[in-house]
C-alpha cells in the first residue's frame, strides 16, 4: 500500500507505531493506522466561506418557502379584523428579510474572494481559456453517466460543480438579486432608493407582471439546483475520493486514498 | 396669431361670468393637486395666453379615448375643447367632414408651424406599408408622420398610442406600433390605459396650457403625478392584502365581504394609474371598488399577460399553456426523477463493482 510510485506519501519506517492510546484501548485495528497514513488533509473552506455558505442555505430556504407563497398565497384566514391581522404582510417580510441578508452575505462574499484563499475566488470565474477544463468537465459528466470507473481527487470544486456553482449562485443569484430589488422598489415608491438603484430594470422590462414572471422562473431555476446540489454532495461525500459534508463544516477536506492520480 | 383668443375672452363670450371663471380656476388647481396660490397663476394664465392649437388624430383605435375624455368633469371636456385649447382638428369630434376636414389640418400645421400639439388616439400599423389603416385616403403612419413634423410636442393617447394595445398583441398582424418607436425626435408624453381616466386627460392638457411646459415625466414617459403610483398602493382593499384575506372564488363570501382580488388575477401590484384616487365617472368608482380585479389595461402588453383572472402569467412554450409553477414543479419533478434513477444506478453499480472486487480476491 505505501509503494512510492503509486502513493504520495513519502514512506517513513522509522517512525513508531502511532496513536499508542487508541491501539491499547482498542480504538485503533491495525488496518486502521494503515489507513490513517494515507489520510491527508487541506484546509480548504474558510470561516467567512462556511458561515457565508449556511447563511446562504437559510436564506435560500426562507426566500423560496415564502416566494412560493406570495405567488400562490395561503387560503384566506379570519382570525381577526384585517386591521389587526396582518400575515400575509409576515410573509412578505420574511421574504424581504431574507432577501436583504442574502444580498448583504452575498456582496461580504465577494469581498471576501479579495482577501480570502485560492479557492474563495473560484466561485466567480470560469476558466474556460483552458481547454484541459473542459476536458476535465466532461470527464466529470462521463462519470456522472457511469462512464468511467472512477472519479478524480479534487481540492475544490470538481468541473462540473464549479460550473453548476458558478451559474447558479453567481450569475443566479445575481439575477435574482437584481429582478428582486426591482420588484422591492416597485413598493418601496419612486422616489426611494431602490427604485433609483433597480429603476432601469422596471425600465427594461416595461410591464412588471413580467418581472415577477421572470423572477418566479428564477426561483424554480434555483430550487432544481438546490435539489441537485444537495444531492450531489451527498453522493460525492460517499462515492468520490474526498471528504464533501464535513468540508463545508470544518473546512478541511481530506482524501480516502493516498495514490497519485 | 395675434387673432387667437384668450381662453378669458373666449369663456366671457361664452357668457361665463368672473366668478365662475375663478370658480372653474379653483377647481382645475384642485384636480393638478396644486395649492390655492396657484389659482390666480392658472387665471392669469386663462387671461391672457392664446388658446393652444391641438391636431386629434386617430389611428387604430376604438374611440374608447375620445369617450372616455368628452366625460372629464374636472375640467369639463367642453370647458377644455371649447374655452381652454383650439381643437383644430379632431375627425370624431368636429363638425367638417371629408376634404374641409383634411384642409382644415393643413391649414392648422401651416399656420402654427412648431407651436401647436399633436394629439394620437390609436398607433399606426405598419405592415403592408400601412395599408390597415387609411385616413383620408392615405395610410394613416403617413398623417401622423406629416403632422408630428411641425408639433411641438405630442400627447400619446391611451394604451394603443403609448404601448400597441388589443392591436399589438401577439402575433400583432397588422404590426401596430406605437407612436414612440414611429415619432423619435419629439417629446412624447405617454397618457395610457384603455381608456386613460377622463380627468387625467384633461389635467394633462390644463398642466400644459397653464405652466407652458410638459409636465414632470416617469422612465417611461407618464405624466408622474397620475402614474407614479401603483393601483395597489393607494387601493382601499389593501388591508385586505396585508391581513391575507382574499376573494377565492367569484361570488364566495370574502367576495361580498369585498376581501382583495389578489388570487383573482388583480393586476393592480403592477399597474401605474391614479384609478384607486381620481376613480371614473366623476369619481363614483373604480373597478376593484365594482368587485372586479384591475386588468392592467395601462401597462405595456397587458393583453399578453396571460388571463386577467390568474395570479401567475401563463407561459407558451412548445405549444403548451402553463405557467411559473407548473413549469417549475414540472422540472423539479423531472430533477427528482432523474435523481432517483440516479441513485438505483449509483448503488447498482458499486454493488456490481464490489463483487466484481470480492471475485477477484
């Protein structure tokens, strides 16, 4: 297993036996230590990246659960007065809470790609000068469609996930954001800032019933990335070389295997 | 020019008196939402400003515009047409038929050359060289063009001038085309709806006659004092909408209890007008008031829009009618499935490989 043309590690046989602990308190099996010294680790995701990721997920969930329902809102309800009822109007403000903070991680995300490591500005550009890229992203896809016996080690995003990342969320999330604070300065008034900001868009679109037609396939749009995301890295967490679920939590990504290629 | 009455002169031949005069004064700053001070402005201006010259012309339209104008009550359309502009021309209103009429319009664009307003009801269609339309024997893209020339500015009139309307809609034969994308290199004031609201009509004309500019135009040429607002933000079932109480169904009991039309397919969160303030018929009602959701009719291509009693578009793509939802849920559906097949395929096949490995071994 430690074969130095095939592994990455360098074998070292003087070292001791580790985790000396866990072996006398029967933690540790043999296969695992062997086990333990292909593992390797790289600090992948950091802090703004992860907490920017789940603040994301959660505004995402709010924003889809209550943008569904100001399309197709709940049956009327008689509680009180309509004075001092005023639910629907929650649910709008869910989703304009929701939207603000997602805008707001959304430009501390950018700035963050500045300041941050290599792999917080992969998010934002494709390489799509480089044509081993695309050799690499339809690799990705042909062992997607069972097409090849085994996927390859990543660092960060694989192709096809930098892809579907980079569509979705950058330029996605960017339509949505733009087509929402349009709709958002609709209410706010003409003589608000929004409307100063987003005004070109109602401009744009003329009639806004296409906006929030346009704004409404974009929800759809992300939810179908949602599912496929989710998805995804369930299944990479299990199938691929490399830790997934765990990554986006700590940060760290470690590898199963300790071969070159 | 110097011919040309003032409106005072022409109100006291009239046999109007001064006092109705500055009564008429008072309500006309009141209908602009202008303060009393603006009153002895306005009845200066009536005093001694000749009367403006209007050319009215129609191209494809219903008339709904003219209608619904003769019906202004603040100012009264015969106020406006006989005492405040010189209505020159206007083929559905005035007394001249035939060639009179036509000299008529000649006579006027000669005689004040870059001083008078144009006034379109209905657009021009442009396909078969604008043989759909013909006014006085020759395609009416022709008349407008030839009376634009010369006008100082041009008042589009109703959705059919400002946006296509009925006309416009897919797959818009006749390709009607509105006067902006026809006339681009005059001011062009867009006064929409199907009708625009009378009085809206008139207080766009006495602005003009009174202060001799254009009055304060949106990113999409409206008039911003009767188009800076949605129906929706200034509707009397609004608190209906925050509480989330809707009519579900014509004729249910949130109906009658006059709940918002929201789920109905209202499209007053996106229409611009002043319905749910100035209302129609000297202010007796609007439609929502009526029990009837806003359709849209002052919006560009309300009529492709979808149907006026649904909340969410309908798409056309591929011949089938949906919309937004069932699009997406369509799609994420498939998604799902795909998933799911996915999955079977993912595990059939490490189970495959891990016998495949266990054989080996």
């Amino acid at each position: 297993m430690t074969d130095t043309r095939t592994s990455i590690h360098i074998p070292n046989p003087d070292a001791p036996t580790p985790l000396e602990a866990a072996r006398l308190t029967g933690g540790a099996r043999p296969e695992d230590i062997e086990s333990l010294r292909m593992q390797a680790a790289v600090y992948v995701y950091e802090a703004p990246v992860r907490i920017w990721h789940w603040v994301n997920a959660a505004a995402i969930t709010v924003l889809i659960v209550t943008g569904y329902l100001i399309g197709s809102p709940p049956p009327t309800m008689e509680i009180a007065e309509a004075t001092h009822q005023f639910y629907f109007g929650y649910i709008r403000f869910a989703h304009f809470a929701a939207g603000m903070i997602l805008t707001v991680a959304f430009l501390g995300r950018i700035y963050f790609a500045f300041i941050g490591n290599r792999h917080s500005r992969q998010l934002f550009y494709l390489p799509v000068w480089r044509l081993r890229w695309w050799r690499e992203l339809l690799f990705e896809a042909r062992w997607y469609a069972f097409l090849e016996k085994e996927p390859k080690k990543y660092i960060g995003h694989n192709p096809l996930a930098h892809f579907a990342m980079f569509t979705f969320i950058t330029l996605g999330m960017t339509f949505m954001i733009i087509t929402g604070f349009a709709l958002y300065a609709e209410g706010a008034g003409q003589d608000s800032i929004y409307y100063a900001l987003f005004g070109w868009v109602i401009e744009m679109v003329q009639n806004t019933q296409r906006l929030h037609t346009l704004h409404h396939l974009g929800m759809w749009a992300i939810t179908i990335f949602a599912i496929i995301h989710i998805y995804a890295a369930i299944r990479e967490d299990i199938m691929s070389r490399q830790s997934m679920i765990t990554t986006i939590i700590s940060g760290w990504r470690t590898f199963k295997d300790d071969r070159v290629e | 020019m110097s011919e040309i009455e003032t409106f005072y002169e022409v109100m006291r031949r009239q046999g109007i008196t001064r006092r109705s005069f500055m009564k008429y004064c008072s309500l006309t700053a009141a209908a602009l939402g202008l303060g009393p001070s603006f009153v002895p402005k306005i009845a200066h201006a009536m005093e001694t400003k000749p009367r403006t010259p209007v050319i009215w012309v129609h191209g494809l339209e219903c008339t709904c515009c003219s209608e619904s104008f003769i019906r202004s009550a603040h100012p009264l359309a015969k106020d406006v047409v006989l005492s405040m502009i010189s209505l020159d021309y206007d083929d559905t209103l005035m007394a001249a038929a035939g060639h009179q009429a036509e000299a008529a319009l000649e006579d006027t664009i000669q005689k004040y050359r870059g001083n008078y307003i144009l006034a379109v009801e209905g657009n021009p269609p442009l396909n078969e060289d604008g043989m759909f339309c013909i006014v006085g024997g020759k395609p009416f893209v022709e008349q407008l063009r030839h009376a634009a020339k010369d006008a100082k500015a041009i008042i589009s009139w109703g959705a059919c001038a400002s946006y296509g309307c009925v006309q416009a809609a897919a797959p818009n034969p006749t390709q009607a085309t509105p006067v902006h994308k026809v006339i681009t290199d005059k001011p062009i004031i867009k006064v929409p709806g199907c009708p625009p609201i009378a009085e809206v009509m008139t207080g766009v004309i006495t602005y003009m006659l009174t202060f001799d500019r254009l009055p304060e135009l949106d990113r999409q040429g409206r008039p911003k004092m009767f188009y800076s607002q949605r129906i929706h933000d200034k509707c009397y079932r609004r608190p209906h909408f925050d509480a989330g109480q809707f009519v579900e169904n014509w004729d249910d009991d949130y109906a009658r209890k006059g709940y918002c039309l929201y789920k109905m397919g209202c499209k007053g969160p996106t229409t611009y007008n002043a319905c749910s303030t100035v209302r129609w018929n000297e202010g007796v009602s609007f439609p929502i008031q009526s029990g009837h959701g806003c359709i849209g009719c002052s919006e560009d291509g309300f009529w492709d829009q979808g149907g006026f009693y649904d909340r969410l578009t309908s798409i056309n793509a591929f011949g089938v009618e949906a919309n937004a939802d069932k699009v997406g849920f369509a799609a994420a559906g498939a998604v799902g499935a795909g998933i799911a097949a996915h999955i079977a395929a993912s595990a059939l096949k490490s189970a495959q490989r891990k016998k495949q490995e266990n054989e080996e071994v």
